[in-house]
C-alpha cells in the first residue's frame, strides 16, 4: 500500500478489525519510510450481475424478482418462510458462483427450477408452467410425468 504523505511503497499493517458496518476491514498501516500513520479499508469487490432478458434487453440483476417468482410458486404450500429463504439463498450462491458479468434469463430459471424441484413439487409445476410458457394441458401433464417417473 502506497503511504499518501510520501508515497513510499513500503508500508506495514499494525492492526486489523472489522469496520463497524462488518463488510470491510479496517487497517491501520504504518510507513517504513516516513513513519506516519493511516488507515485503509478492505472491502470485497463486487461484480454487477446483468441479466440478458428473452428479447435480448440487458438490466441489472434483482433478487426481487426471484423471490417474487419463488414466493407466488410457494404460495398457500406447506412451506416455511425458513425454507424459501435458505432455497433463495441457495439459488443466490448458484448464479454467483457462476462468477460471469452477464446471465441469461432462462439460466436462471433453470437455477430456480432446480431448487425449486427440492424443495417443493408443487411449487416446482406452478413455477415451471409459467416460466417454461405451458400452451395446453399435455404441455402440463408431460412435465408432471417426468416428475412421478422419479
């Protein structure tokens, strides 16, 4: 870390703490050149997520929007709002640890579906038939068998 009073580049960390909104870390550093002493923060990068919609439309990623979606599946199901938060969670840590700036929409409903298979079949189906656009009922049924055949 470079010391801002002599930008002598070789300086030494004396303490380590969180910062009081615990996302960063706080250094005290001090500089082997001039012997002043400063404080930097350490905070973790984030990358912003872009999801590429159906008509190609870019916009930055929501997690309302999922939980919207996952909620309206889950609803009047014998869910607990313990379980749809941990799958949220979950369905999270999947599209980020894809580690890409720009994501797909039907990559993310695939994510969703996956979690939600899991977590509820019911609430897989309702989420499946809109997402996956169902025309008619052996659109419906189909994707229902495939769910009994396991």
């Amino acid at each position: 870390m470079k010391c801002p009073y002599c930008n002598n580049t070789d300086t030494r960390v004396i303490d380590s703490r969180p910062a009081e909104d615990g996302s960063s870390i706080r250094r005290r550093r001090c500089c082997d050149e001039c012997g002043k002493r400063f404080t930097t923060y350490e905070k973790v990068e984030t990358i912003p997520l872009i999801v590429i919609k159906k008509d190609n439309n870019r916009e930055q990623y929501d997690r309302s929007k999922i939980e919207g979606g996952v909620l309206r599946a889950c609803y009047k199901r014998p869910v607990s709002a313990e379980q749809i938060q941990s799958t949220l969670e979950k369905i999270e840590t999947d599209i980020f640890n894809r580690e890409e700036k720009e994501i797909p929409t039907n990559v993310i409903g695939e994510i969703v579906m996956e979690h939600l298979k899991e977590l509820d079949e019911v609430a897989y189906v309702r989420f499946a038939s809109v997402y996956r656009e169902f025309k008619d009922v052996n659109t419906f049924m189909s994707e229902i068998k495939k769910i009994l055949e396991k």
